[in-house]
C-alpha cells in the first residue's frame, strides 16, 4: 500500500506536517515502513494543474523501517527524519 504522509503536496516543494492515519495502520498490522523520497515532482506537475511538463524527479528508497514497540507519533519522527535525509541525498 502506498501513503503520503502529507495528505497533499506544497507549493513551494517542502515537507508539510504528516498526517497519522498511515501511521496508525503501519502500526497496528505491524508491517514495516519503507520510506521515499521524491524530488522535483513539483516542477513537472505543479499543485493545481493538470498539465504534466517535462523534467526530471529523483526518487531515494530507504531503508525499511520495522513498527515493534513503537506507537504512530514516534514512527511519524522516524519516517520524517528518513524522507527529509532522502532528499537531501537526492
């Protein structure tokens, strides 16, 4: 299953506050999380638009990140730190 933990994109291209309910789910079926980082969607399909322009998106798959013994608001820190280190690897 895929989730963006934002709910919907910014327009200026940063990391908005994540929303809990894939967190929640991650943690009650125990499956762990594979975070993802995607850079420069923003420019090839800006917020609003239908028009999709040609450009280029760098995609970084972490490492999977297992749920034990955590709850959904320390797993949304964790995930966040990994997303926001994905990016600046991209």
């Amino acid at each position: 299953m895929l989730i963006f933990p934002e709910g919907t994109r910014s327009v200026a291209g940063n990391l908005l506050p994540f929303k809990r309910g894939g967190f929640l789910l991650a943690v009650k079926s125990g499956v762990p999380v594979i975070p993802i980082s995607i850079k420069g969607a923003k420019d090839i399909m800006r917020k609003g638009s239908i028009l999709i322009r040609p450009g280029a998106v760098k995609v970084v798959i972490g490492k999977p990140i297992p749920v034990s013994d955590a709850d959904e608001k320390l797993m949304m820190e964790i995930v966040r730190k990994a997303i926001e280190g994905g990016l600046v690897a991209c």
